[in-house]
C-alpha cells in the first residue's frame, strides 16, 4: 500500500508480540511563497489611471468593478493586482471568466497548493480553500475576473478577513454585487485628457493629426482607443485619415479596427463583438426577449438621448407582442444592469459605438420594419402643432438620426419594396422642424427629400410636389427668393400639365408664388393674389383652410406695400372668420390676428403693443419660447415700443432678443439679423449715431451674404448707414451714398415700386439735413405726386409724403399749402384709425398751431 512520504516512524510491540502498531507522522512540505495561481493580463502600454484606480486603492474586504464592455476594468484589476504582489503578497489568485465551474475549480488548484493536498472533490476543496483564506494570516487576494451573474458565485464569495482582499470584475450593476459589504466601483470611460494621451503614448506624433476628435468619435472607450491605435500602427495612418473611414458608413466597424489574429493587448474579442455576449444575457431576463428588440430599435434613435416615452409608446408596445409599458421600462432597466444602456431623466442613452455595433447588425426587412416602427414612435408622441421646447429637441434629435441613418428606407414601403407608398409623415414633420429653426438646414434637408422622392416615389408624385413647396419655402426663409420663385415657377409648371388649373396642389402653389413675388416687390403680385383667391373660393368655397390662407397672405401684402385702406377692409372679417372656422389656437388664426395688430399700430402703437402681446402669449403657450414665430413676433413688439417712444425699454428688450436668437437660429438666420438691425436702430435713436455707422458697417457684410447684394434687407441696411451717416454730421457722404443705393433699387425694382418711393423720402430728408432745404422741397413735391399716382391717396407711403412735406413747408414759411397738406393727411389717419391715434393728434395739434398766428 501507498504510504504518504514520512520523516518519523515509531512501532512498537505489546503483548504476547503478535501485533505491531506503526504511527506515520505526515510532514508535507512547506508551500514556494509567494504562490500564483491563474494567469494575471498583462496591462495595456499607456494605460490611463483614472479615480477608479484610487477608489479601488483604498478600498477594504472586497470591490466589485463594474462598468460596460471595453472600459477595462480588467486592466484596472490587472493593475491593482501587479502592484500589490509587488508590494509583498503571499498569495494572488486569478480567475479568468469567473463562472460557478471555473472558480470553483481554481479555488481547488489554489487549495492544493497552499495545503499541498489533493483533494479528489472540487467542491469539497473550493470550502477548504475558503476555510483557508478565514484562518491564515498570509497576505492575500482573489481576483474573479468577469463575472456573469452574483448567482454563479453563491457560497463562493471569498471570506473577509483581516489578511485579504477580494476584486470582482462585472458588466452587471445587480443589487446583489453590492452585499455582504461588498463596495461597487463603476468603472467609465477615459477623461479626455486621458485619451489623448493614451493616443499620445502609442501612435508617433506625425499620427496624431484629429487624435482629440477621433477619442470622441470613440466615445472615450478604452478597449476602443487601445484596438484603433493598433490599426492605425498597422496601416500606417493618422487619425484624421482613420476618422474619415470612420464616418464613412459604407464601412462596417469590423472592417476599422484590428482582425482577431491582430488583437493587441491580450484582449480576446473584436470590438464589434464586445458586447454580444451581454445583449444576449439581459434578453434573457425578465421579460424574456424584450431588451434585444428595444436595443435594436433604440440603436436607429440617438444614442445620447432617447425619450423613454418614444419606446413605451402604443406602436412599440404593440410591435412587440401587446406588452405594458411597465414591461418595457423593466426591459430598459436590464439594459442598464449590464451597462448597455443608461437610463434616466427620462430618456435612454447608448454609447455610440454600442448602437453602432447593433444597427449594423440588421438590414432586409427587419431594418425596414424597426425604421419604420420609430418612425411611428416619434410620430405618437410628437405634437402635429410645430412646439419648441426642451421635448421637442429630444424627438427632433431622434428623427435626425432615424433620417441620417435610414432615410432611404423611410421613402419606400414598410416591407422594403420600392412601390410609391408614399413618404413617412416623420419626414415631413422633421422638416417643418428645420423650417422653424435654421434656414440653411432645411435648404440642405428638403434637398434631400427631393432626391429621394423623385428616385423612388417619382416626379410627379403628390409627396415629390410637397417636397418641393417645402423647399421653396425654405430658400424663402433663408432670403433666397429668386430661387424660391424659380422652383415654384417649375413646380406650378408640372402640376398644371398633370393635375390641372383648379387642383387644390395647383392653387397652393399658385398662392405661394404670388406670396414671394410679393416679397419680391413684384408688381403683379396684387394681381395674382386677386386671381388665386377668387380661384380658390370658386373652386374649394370660401371656408376652406387654402382659401383663408391666401386671404391672410393677401393682407399681409397691403400691409408690407402700406395700402391701409385694402388691408383694414381684409382685416375687418378675416380674424373673426378664421377663429370661427378654424378655432383660436389655430397657427393662421394667430397670424391674421398678427396682421391686424400690425394694422391697428400704424395708427395706434400701444394698440398693437396690446393685441401682440395677446398673441404671443398664445404662441408661446402653443409654440414654446424658442420657436421662430415666437422669436420673429418679439422683434415685432420691439418695434411698436420703439414707435410707442420708449426707445430704452424697446432697446433692453431687443438686446435680449439678439442673444436668444443667436442661441436658438444662429448668427445667419434672416430673424437674428432683423432683430440685429432693429437694435442698430434703436441705438441710433438713443443718439449714439456714430456707434450706429460703426455697427452696421459690420452688420451689412453678413446681411449681404444671407440675403444677397441686391435684396431689400441690404437696400434697406445700405439707406440706414447713409441716415446715420447724416446724423452723425457727414452729410455729404450721407446724400452720396443714400443716392446710389436710390440707383440700385431703381434699377431693380422700378421707378413705382414702394420701396423705392419710400427711399425717396429718405434722400429728401437727407437734403433738408444738409442745409439744402429748396432741393429738399422739391423732392418731397415729387415724391408726393408719384406716391399718390402709383399707390392711391391712402396708402401709407402717400400719406407721409404729405405729412413730411407738409411739415417741411410749414418750417419754410408756406403756412397755407402746409395746412393744405397736414389737413389731407390727418382725415386719411381719422378714415383708418379714428380722430384720436396718436399720429392724428400729433397732427391736429400741428394744423391748431399754423391756424393761429399767436401759436405760430
């Protein structure tokens, strides 16, 4: 029989001497301290040490590192664990994919070697060794290295004690992991100046070109930057090279990182499968199969901030079998516990390299159905009334990236065919989002659609025409407007040929058209607006939306052309037959109703200071405070304060309206310059005429590069730095200048235009301010006649002309002809407004004074 290695024996013999006892004394031998069990990974050169290092540095008993895929925590661990066997450990213990079977049997090897036993029973020996770890006084510590689950460790955890320590690694964030005393670090991502210099330690500095960019494009993941700057070396690129493969997404992300055979830094897995492994383990969780089916819909979303209400909306709940909306929140709560998704403040967020990974995973009709299936999401809970606030950029930054992503798939049918299904509605909405926001935007993105339309709906399909009405009305918003008129002129050709002249399609068209050769400063534009609206009521009667709308349009005309007299009999009816039909938070009913208090001001400015302050109040309940009409009809109440008098008041509040605009439209949007130019304004009238001249100076350049040289934005910016010219004391420069813009509206819009009537005005006054009162005279008796023979006695353009002149006369010595004039003009203000606006007063008290020689 095997006797056991034995260095005493002793026998001896009792009795009669027939039986012998033999006691064996086992002595094994004394264990090689230190002692190493399992294979520690080596740390990554330039690794990054972040808080987590500390944190786990000074923690006591037991830490569990737990974080996503690829931000090392195992190299956090591997740190930790070197520089502690350096510092004097007796025993480290290391246990690679820490399963129940794997720790269990390590625990054993571990057992023998300290014990020098064998012990047949894994089980038995996995309790001795812990027995062990309670009792000694060797220094130790265990380290179980991926864990997937705490279950797999029960009755396995290592014992605290005074002598060891234990480091658990985890993509899970289980309540359980946080037990028994145990302490749970997350570990996240690199600083960003740990990136850079992680990049900076292994790339030469000739690689370094974009390497702060390219960290963000990567998120900041560790296992991400540490396999790209292995790409990189290999192929001998920068990383401004890399990034353009990067963004190229005809390139999956296994074709830009290393192939498995290429692995740096002893990591087993490709970042494209990091992940794989976790999304399966929490679909698996309660309720089975959901977590999978809403990251994959979620990796088609914006990763940095997805509404939880997009993906508990009815469409997702029921795509996904019936489930409740708490079965669904649950699901999310699984993505979470194994860092695949956060989740909080009411929205979900990847890290963009995880959603990557997924949506490259799908493509057939499973991409066409979740396309699809977001798509409604987004449209069930995004309000039709065009709102801004802090959920409406939520669902626009989602349908930005659903569009970015797959917008091609939201132009054919849900089942992937190219039949002309039609459009996604989510398109649109987008649009009328870009619409409300920045104009160069929504140029680029209709452009788009346009494509997109004609390559799969075809040209002539109603969503390809709507399109391009969208477009149009985009390049008008960014002032393009000779290219609006352009692509509506071609537009209204087709659909004449194809539809017909009494088509609804048709008559918007027509409506639109005659709306920007208004802007335009056209002159039949009267005459087509005449021709469209009677078009309308005959066709689609009197009450219908299009028909209403082109009466709006047409009365915003007479008010931009200061035709009073057509604009306050349009005005009269209009609102009331818009809120009757349409309801009072109607968008049109708002708009109308704008126009009024645009009317009633010309008269009355606190008057309209009263209505658009109503009106702003609904549309800041209905749009929110950063949607473009919000933001378009406070420069309107700036302007009627400024008429009011209160120059100071009016001149804070453009001031706060500058800042919002640049922060909400940007420093090119045609709302921000306008609100720019006002507050030009409104410094001059406080008197700094020279800071004024300074300004718009700067300000002109960027109107001419929104707008165009020969728009009326820069007519009218180009007559203002003459003014100011003037009032700062250079007159002479001011009537130079003031007389060649006069030249280039001539040629452009025409001797009768009203713009270039009213510039008229401007070059005589800028005379009388020059010390040449009888060319002033002369000019402003020009003027006059031309007004009232082009525009009629009552419009507004006329009406000044009278009053300006009548003044000026009246300072001349002409008492007669300037009550002439002044009397003329009071009763057109008494007509429109009643005898008691303001401007009729300011009148009256003139013709009282030049009626009585003592007041004179």
């Amino acid at each position: 029989m095997d006797r056991p290695n034995a260095v005493h024996v002793h026998g001896g013999q009792f009795g009669s001497g027939n039986h012998q006892h033999n006691h064996y004394h086992v002595v094994r031998p004394e264990p090689d301290w230190p002692l190493r069990i399992g294979v520690t990974p080596v740390v990554a050169d330039g690794w990054q040490s972040r808080d987590t290092d500390d944190l786990l540095a000074a923690a006591e008993g037991c830490a569990v590192l737990t974080g996503m895929g690829g931000v090392g925590k195992t190299q956090s661990a591997a740190r930790y664990a070197e520089r502690r066997w350096r510092d004097g450990l007796d025993l480290l213990v290391w246990v690679t994919d820490a399963d129940r079977d794997t720790v269990s049997a390590e625990y054993a090897r571990a057992y023998a070697a300290v014990s020098g036993e064998n012990e047949p029973d894994t089980a038995a020996a996995a309790a001795r060794f812990r027995n062990w770890l309670t009792t000694t006084s060797r220094r130790w510590l265990v380290v179980l290295d991926d864990v997937g689950s705490p279950a797999g460790l029960s009755g396995l955890w290592p014992p605290t004690a005074p002598a060891g320590m234990t480091v658990v690694t985890t993509r899970r964030t289980d309540a359980a992991f946080g037990g028994g005393g145990r302490r749970l670090l997350p570990v996240g991502m690199f600083s960003v100046a740990g990136a850079r210099a992680f990049l900076a330690r292994r790339l030469a500095a000739d690689q370094l070109t974009e390497a702060a960019e390219l960290a963000e494009d990567l998120g900041y993941l560790p296992l991400a930057l540490s396999h790209v700057s292995a790409y990189l070396r290999d192929l001998d690129l920068d990383c401004a090279a890399y990034r353009a493969r990067f963004h190229d997404h005809r390139r999956r992300l296994p074709d830009l990182f290393p192939d498995r055979d290429s692995l740096p830094d002893d990591y087993p897995t490709t970042v494209a499968a990091t992940w794989s492994l976790s999304i399966e383990a929490a679909d698996r969780l309660r309720p089975a199969g959901l977590a999978g089916e809403l990251l994959d819909l979620a990796s088609l979303l914006y990763e940095h901030g997805i509404p939880v209400s997009v993906l508990t909306s009815a469409p997702v709940r029921a795509a996904c079998g019936g489930v409740s909306g708490a079965d669904v929140v649950d699901a999310l709560h699984n993505l979470r516990r194994f860092h695949l998704a956060e989740v909080g403040d009411a929205r979900v967020r990847l890290h963009a390299l995880v959603g990557r990974a997924v949506r490259e995973r799908l493509a057939g009709e499973r991409l066409h159905a979740l396309a699809h299936l977001a798509a409604d999401a987004l449209m069930a809970v995004w309000p039709d009334l065009c709102v801004t606030d802090q959920h409406t950029f939520a669902w626009q930054n989602n349908a930005v990236a659903l569009y970015s992503g797959v917008g091609d798939v939201l132009h054919r049918a849900r089942d992937g065919t190219d039949a002309p299904a039609g459009v996604h509605p989510v398109v649109f909405r987008l649009g009328r989002r870009f619409e409300a926001g920045g104009s160069d935007v929504a140029v680029a993105f209709y452009r788009d659609v346009v494509a997109q339309c004609r390559r799969v709906q075809g040209a002539d399909h109603p969503d390809t025409w709507r399109a391009r009405l969208r477009l149009a009305a985009a390049h008008e918003n960014a002032g393009e407007l000779d290219t609006a008129r352009r692509e509506l002129t071609g537009l209204l050709t087709r659909q004449r040929a194809v539809l017909g002249a009494d088509a609804e399609a048709t008559l918007r068209t027509r409506g639109e058209l005659a709306r920007v050769a208004a802007g335009l400063g056209d002159a039949t534009a009267v005459a087509e607006f005449d021709a469209v609206l009677a078009d309308a009521e005959r066709v689609l009667g009197a009450e219908h939306l299009l028909t209403l709308l082109i009466r709006g349009n047409r009365t915003h005309l007479w008010i931009r052309r200061r035709d009073f007299r057509r604009a306050g009999e349009e005005a009269a009816s209009l609102p009331a037959d818009v809120e009757r039909i349409l309801g009072p938070d109607h968008l049109l009913t708002l708009a109308v109703k704008e126009n009024a208090a645009w009317l009633s001001g010309v008269g009355n400015p606190d008057t309209a200071i009263r209505l658009l302050t109503d009106v702003l109040s609904a549309r800041n309940r209905l749009q929110g405070p950063d949607h473009v009409d919000v933001l378009t009809l406070r420069g309107g109440l700036v302007f009627w304060r400024r008429e009011a008098g209160d120059v100071s008041g009016a001149l804070e509040d453009s001031i706060r309206l500058v800042n919002d605009d640049l922060r909400v439209l940007g420093v090119r949007h045609p709302v921000t310059l306008a609100a720019y130019g006002l507050t030009i304004q409104l410094i001059a009238d406080s008197g700094d005429h020279a800071r004024a001249v300074e300004l718009t100076a700067d300000y002109l350049p960027a109107v001419t590069r929104v707008h165009g040289p020969d728009s009326a934005e820069v007519f009218a910016g180009r007559a203002k730095l003459a003014e100011w010219r003037g009032l700062a004391g250079d007159t002479a420069a001011a009537i130079s200048e003031l007389t060649g813009v006069l030249a280039d509206q001539r040629r452009l819009r025409g001797d009768d235009d009203p713009a270039t009537l009213a510039m008229r005005l401007d070059l005589a006054a800028a005379h009388w301010r020059a010390g040449d009162p009888a060319c002033s005279l002369r000019e402003y008796e020009s003027v006059s006649a031309d007004a009232e023979r082009t525009l009629g006695p009552d419009n507004q353009i006329t009406v000044n002309a009278r009053v300006e002149y009548g003044f000026r006369l009246a300072w001349s010595g002409d008492t007669e002809r300037a009550v002439e004039l002044l009397a003329e003009s009071a009763a057109a203000y008494d007509r429109w407004y009643g005898a008691g606006s303001p401007t009729a007063r300011e009148i009256t008290r003139e013709l009282s004074r030049l009626r009585n020689p003592l007041a004179r």
